[in-house]
C-alpha cells in the first residue's frame, strides 16, 4: 500500500462504527456491571481505611521523595495526604520521568496531580447565605419560582438540578420564553441540530430556528463517532459541549441567543479530554473531563502529547509544569487526567485549569466545594478530592480514600463545612456487604459515622434533606433509612421502615413528603413486579411510613428516570410529577420493541392520582423506537404549559385537565 | 458521568468492531461479537497496566472470538449458504471501489494482518502476539498480502 491508499484504507475504517442502540445497550450494561462489581469489591471499613490511607500516603510519599531527591534537584516534596500542600514539578520532563518509572514498575494507581490555582473570577461575590444541602428545587416552594438565570422570565422549571443554584447541563433548557432542545433521529449516532421552539399563549409549540450543531462546532465533516452533547444556558448566553472520544477532546461553543431567532456563536473554545459533566455557579462553568492520551504517540520531548490543555479552539494552552503538583508520587502510574477546569462565561475564557490522575465516577458540588469521586478497582476504594470554591477563587484543598462506593452524586452533601458521603462496603472479616454513612470536615478529616447498615443490601438511592439523609438499601424489601445529621461527629439513625420493592430515585415533595420511584416487589421469590411511586410520611422522621403507593406497569416496565434524574419532573409548586416509562408490547407480539407512556402525578384530596398518556410518535410505523425516544425525553413547564420535549419534537400539555394541547415536528 | 467502564467501552469499541470487520468481513455478526465481548468482559473484567496493554488484550479476544466465529459458521455452512452467499452479494455491491473492499479480497491471516499493521500501527511483533503466531509468519503474510494489493489496486488508483 502506498500512503495515500494507508490514508484511503484508515479513512473507511473511521468510517465504520458499531451502530448507536449498541453502543446504548452496552453503556448500560457497562452502568449496571460497574455498580455490581462496586458491590462485590469494596473491602474495609470506610472510616478506618482513610486513616490507614493516610498514614499510607505519608509512607509513599517520603519513599518518593527519596527517590526523586536522587534524580531530581527538588527541595522539599513532602506532605500528607490531607494537606493541601503538595510537591511542585519543575518541569514536563520531570512529571514524564516519574509516570514512566512507575510504569515500568507497575506501581499502584492512586494518585492525584492538581494545579495549586489560586484562581480568582473576576468580580463575583461569594455568597454565604445561599442554600448549599442537597436539597432539590422541590423542597423549597419559594425557591422554585424562579430560578437565578432568568429571574425575569415567566415561571417555569430547570433541569433537576440536586443542588440550588448550581446547575447541571442537560439535552434541553428553557429560560422560561424559549425550549432549546437538540435534535435526534433514532438510528443516528448523534444530535444533528439545536432547536429552538416555544409555546405561544395558548400553549401551542412553535418552531422558531434551527442552527446544525456541525456549524456550531464548525466542523466540516460529519463526525460518525457518537459525539454527546450537553448545554447549559446562562442569561443570554446558551454553552453547548460537545464531547469527542476520538479525538479526546471536550469542544465548548458559547452562543449569544439574546435573539433567540438568530443564536450567535461568540467563542469556540476546547478541553482536553472527553467530557465528564459540569457545573453552572454565578456565571462560571466548572468543566470535568477525562483525558487518556494515545499511548502510542506520547513522546518525552513533545508535552503537548501528554499534558492536559485548554483553550481556544485556535489557541490551546498547557498547564504550566509549576502548576502541577502530585500528593502521592510513587503511585503515578499512567497518563490518565480528570481536567477539572473554570469558564468564565462573561470573559468567554478559561480562568483557570486542574488535573488529577484517574478517572472520575462521579462529581458533587454546591456554591462552596467541589468533590470528585474516583473509584478505583485494583485497589478497592473510592478516592475524594475537594476543591474549595472561596470568595471567587477555586483552591485545591484535601483528598481522602475510602473503601467502599458510592452510588452517584446524590451519596454526597456537604452542609454548613460538613462532607457526607452514603457507601456501600463490604466489611474485610466478614466479608458481609453493608451501608454507612461518613462525615468529614473540609480538610476530609473524618468526623463521624453510622455504618453497618442494611447487612448484605447495597444503596439503591439517596436524598439529603438539610440535616437528614433519606437512603434505599435492597435485597428483598426495601428499607428506608432516615439518619439525623445534625450533630456530624455522630449520625444517628431516626428510623428504618422496611417495604416490599425498593426506590430508585427520591425527591423531597414538601416537608411532610418524600417520593420514591422505582419497582414493587411482590413476589416470594425476590422478582420484581413493574413500577411503584412511593410516597413516604416524613412528618415524623422516627415513624416514616408509606403513606400511599401507586403500582403501573408489568415486569418488563422500566422508566428512563430510575438512572438519570433528569428525566423526571418533579415539581411540587405546580403540582405534578412528570416522566416517560416503557414496557413490553403485548398486544403486538411482532413488535420487538416496547411501547412507551407518560406518566403524570398530581396530588389531591384523595391523595396523589396517576394519568398515563400514549407516548407521541411522529408516524405510526416507526414504533420500534420508543425506548431510545423514552430516554431521550425531558419533562419541563413554562406558565401552566407541561413541555414534553422529545429528540424530533415537542408535545404540549395542559397542566391542569392534563389534556393535549398541540404537538410540533421538528 | 462516565463509569470506568464505560470509559474502557468508548475507548475500545470502535477499533475491536473494526477489526472483527475486517476478520468476519460481515458488520453484522462483528457487531453480535463486540457485543459479546465486552458484556463478557463486564462479567468477569480485568485490569490493564497501560492503555496499548488494553487495546492489545481486547484485539487479542476479538481475534479469538472471530477465529471461533468463522469455526463455527464453516461447520453450519451447509444450514445457511443462502444467507452467506446473499451477504456476499450485498457487502460486494456496497464496497466495489474501496481499499476496504480489496483488502476483503484477501484471505482471512492476510487481511487480518494487513488491517493490524496499517490501521492500528501495530508493529510486527505485536501483531504476532494477538494472532498467536510467529513474528515470521506474520511478515510471510504482510508480504504476500500487499503483493497481492499492488496487484487489484493497481488498476483503480
């Protein structure tokens, strides 16, 4: 083969991609294989593992000093783990000589390489007083009605966010006037278009404009690779990202919608790594991403193919060796980077950029701190690292590890300078399965804990309501656990109150509410039986009882919004719940597909009453899809209109009769 | 967001579907294997000390698992020739002016090693590994393989 036919050959073979519904079934599979295999692998006892890790981590790190003290010309490199001070690199050539070493080696895992930015964004005021537990838009009615990004615009939802004024990127935002939405056709690998629609008075959905994300991007050929985006709006400005696992790269586009009919790109800028998920506070963008650089093209003297960067699309940026730093040296055994980094959204620029080592699990963050979990699998455990949002600068602060795994973001709160954590471990002498729930300080000192909770049942959700924490362990019935936090150096346990079937997702409803979504379970032999909203009496916390409970859908049913909370609509101040579940169909047993429907909750006299509605499809014969449209759905309202956005259109719905009010194709 | 993995999915899938494209010539029965790969791989995984170790070890499962394939279809040839001659047809009609398709042409060790060589960059030696066989081989294969690409190419370039 001559170059160019090498070039031709690799050219088709990009072209040539396992196809998207694959690949979904796969990322879930791989979802529920990882929380299984969390479940099998955690070893000791959380709290003492991060004293013993500790003290591990003062071991390792003067091993490496003396290691590098005989190569490198360094001074002092030492500290602990849970010291915010870490030793600095003088240069690229020295943080390659430590990797490679340790490669060869084969040396542990477990290691952290962060910048030691003090990073001041300009002109914004910390604010103290605003609500920093884990508590959803749903527990506060007189927060829900407008949110801090478009205070001016009609009343209407976010995205489910966890935390208050911090918000989370999604597939559609409103600023309460238009819908953005990306557009998706089943089959296609990815989005194609960003959408922006809107409902008139009468609650009719109109188009007003479309713009193809490849413009956006500006990338002239079709990519073919499973690109997945996420936007974020903030006031005028709407932030697309879009990640890219071939290329290793986060791309970010800011686009100017004060005119919504013609959205203007303003910037273009790009991270290393593929995307892992951000956060929106006042105005700045805290951006994770994963970065593996291709092994094969790293090269001592060439930075640029192992350091993290960001920038403009045109320009790109390394973190400066100085600013590197690693708390555990010895255990550096690969280029792999979390890049943690903060975009200001009014300088359209990155303000300042972070690194640590390992792949982050999962991310939490509120107006003052932001955790990354790393859950390590060859050496159990989950790794936490904090960054201290203060007075508009990000400060690395403490890293602790735990054995055990948490579950998602919900596990985690922090609440008046206390860090909580909900795990699932398993106890080393009994080699028994159990739940605990850990406090820390900010410098992740532990404070307290209950554990032992749940014997051989795993974490199935959690909540965090101020100073209580609701959480589901399972086996066969489903035990709510309500723990007091109030005094954080001892957890107290409230009440456990054991059900039949267990909750996936939970959400504060009002003060005497909490609502659970996941399965019944009915049967002796632990199976379970379809779907079940719970509604727990938290009136009394030492007494919680299942107030009511609806049951809907077979055992083949399953709702989007059990695994991702965006998915569902929970809005107490407008009295509804919305989400879209599917199951089996039996009354067309050629369809191979499930049939889908949406489910709407609002509450009465008589308590809370169930609508189920037909999924809408754009045509009759194309009802194969409606698992990859189900999941793809999002639930929003604006004024008295409940928005169903689906990836090819939007369905508008009335939110007191429940009834259609028009439905519009993209 | 992402899990570890899924991380180890995105990273992995597309070259372990290309390659069992290449091996089993048919992207329907490369992507049932893929399939199975990385849902046995999620059952019972494994942890690698560098990504090339990663990407090694699943090329290395995925030729395997295309090996065993292809054993399989050849015993139940007689049950299926219809559909195997029907995808012939198909993959033939669809790919006629490709490098793609004159690397196709090839015999299956062939085509495998071309495809390991100019796509994945691997070097002889680890060719070799992945297919289990020696590194002579593996540059017998080479040899003959882009003599025999100099030859169908030739007269579309």
């Amino acid at each position: 083969m001559n170059e160019q036919e090498k070039r031709r050959y690799r050219e088709e073979q990009n072209a040539l991609n396992p196809s998207a519904e694959t690949m979904e079934r796969l990322c879930d599979a791989a979802r529920k294989a990882e929380t299984h295999a969390a479940e099998k692998t955690g070893e000791k006892h959380p709290r003492v593992a991060c004293q013993k890790t500790m003290r591990r981590y003062a071991v390792a790190c003067l091993a490496a000093a003396m290691l590098l003290a005989f190569c490198l010309p360094i001074g002092s490199l030492l500290s602990p783990a849970n010291q915010a001070e870490a030793r600095n690199f003088q240069d690229y050539g020295e943080l390659f000589d430590l990797i490679n070493e340790n490669r060869k080696k084969g040396n542990g895992e477990l290691t952290y390489i962060v910048t030691d930015g003090e990073i001041t964004l300009r002109g914004e005021e910390h604010i103290t007083s605003g609500y920093v537990g884990g508590v959803s838009l749903g527990t506060d009615t007189d927060n829900t009605a407008t949110t801090p990004l478009a205070s001016a615009a009609p009343e209407h939802s976010d995205t489910n966010n966890q935390v208050y004024d911090v918000q989370e990127g999604d597939v559609v935002k409103t600023d309460g006037t238009y819908i953005y939405s990306l557009k998706r056709v089943q089959g296609e690998s990815e989005s194609s278009d960003l959408c922006i629609s809107y409902p008139d008075e009468a609650g009719n959905a109109l188009f007003l404009a479309s713009l193809p994300l490849s413009e956006i991007f500006e990338e002239k050929t079709k990519s073919n690779q499973n690109a997945s985006h996420e936007m974020f709006l903030c006031e005028a400005k709407l932030i697309l990202i879009r990640s890219r696992s071939r290329e290793d790269s986060t791309l970010i586009s800011i686009l100017d919608v004060s005119d919504a009919s013609v959205p203007r790109v303003t910037a273009r800028l790009e991270q290393s790594g593929t995307y892992n998920s951000a956060r929106l506070i006042d105005g700045t963008l805290y951006l994770v991403s994963d970065h593996n650089p291709r092994a094969e093209y790293i090269r001592k003297s060439s930075p640029t193919t192992y350091i993290p960067s960001c920038g403009s699309t045109d320009e790109q940026a390394l973190l400066a060796p100085e600013e590197i730093h690693t708390l555990d040296p010895e255990a550096v055994s690969g280029f792999s980077y979390t890049v943690v980094s903060a975009l200001s959204l009014e300088e359209e620029r990155f303000v300042s950029r972070a690194a640590t080592l390992g792949i982050t699990t999962h991310l939490y963050a509120n107006r003052e701190s932001l955790y990354v979990l790393s859950a390590s699998y060859k050496t159990p455990g989950t790794s936490i690292l904090r960054f201290a949002l203060e007075n508009g600068t990000v400060r690395y602060c403490a890293a602790a590890k735990i054995n055990g795994y948490a579950l998602n973001q919900f596990s985690m709160q922090e609440k008046d300078g206390v860090f909580t954590i909900v795990t699932t471990y398993t106890d080393s002498l009994t080699q028994a399965q159990y739940n605990g729930i850990y406090t820390f300080d900010r410098s992740l000192q532990p404070l307290g804990s209950l554990d032992g909770l749940g014997k051989d049942e795993r974490v199935y959700s959690v909540r965090f309501d101020g100073d209580v924490c609701y959480f589901v362990t399972y086996r066969q019935t489903d035990p709510v656990f309500c723990v007091d936090l109030s005094d954080a150096a001892a957890p107290k346990l409230l009440s456990a109150l054991k059900i039949p079937g267990f909750s996936s997702y939970l959400h504060v409803w009002d003060k005497n509410t909490l609502v659970g979504l996941g399965r019944a379970d009915e049967n002796e032999d632990g199976s379970t039986e379809g779907l079940k909203l719970s509604f727990f009496d938290t009136s009394d916390q030492e007494s919680l009882s299942e107030r009511q409970k609806i049951l809907f859908g077979d055992y083949t049913a399953s709702a989007p919004a059990e695994e991702n909370h965006k998915a569902i609509l929970v809005a107490p101040e407008k009295n509804v719940i919305a989400f879209a579940y599917h199951q089996y169909d039996r009354n067309n047993e050629s369809n191979l597909d499930d049939v889908a429907f949406i489910a709407l909750v609002k509450e009465t006299e008589d308590g809370f009453e169930l609508h189920t509605l037909d999924f809408p499809r754009s045509n009759e014969e194309e009802n194969g899809f409606y698992v990859f449209f189900a999941k793809n759905t999002r639930f929003l309202y604006i004024g008295d209109v409940l928005c169903v956005v689906m990836p090819d259109g939007i369905q508008t719905i009335d939110l007191t009769s429940f009834s259609c009010l028009s439905t519009l194709w993209f | 967001m992402n899990c570890h993995f899924e991380s180890i999915l995105k990273r992995q899938s597309a070259p372990v579907y290309r390659f069992l494209c290449s091996y089993v010539k048919n992207p329907h029965d490369a992507e049932d294997l893929m399939q199975d790969i990385f849902l046995r791989f999620f059952e019972r995984p494994r942890s690698f000390e560098t990504e090339e170790h990663e990407r090694a070890w699943f090329l290395k499962v995925a030729a395997n698992t295309a090996k065993s394939h292809l054993r399989k279809r050849a015993l139940r040839r007689h049950e299926d020739v219809e559909t195997l001659s029907l995808a012939a047809e198909e993959t033939d009609e669809a790919l006629r002016l490709t490098i793609t398709d004159a690397v196709g042409d090839l015999p299956t060790k062939q085509r495998v090693c071309v495809h390991l060589f100019y796509y994945e960059n691997l070097s002889q030696k680890e060719i070799a590994e992945i297919l289990a066989c020696p590194v002579s081989t593996v540059k017998s294969h080479l040899r003959r393989a882009k003599a025999a690409l100099l030859k169908s190419l030739g007269g579309t370039l």
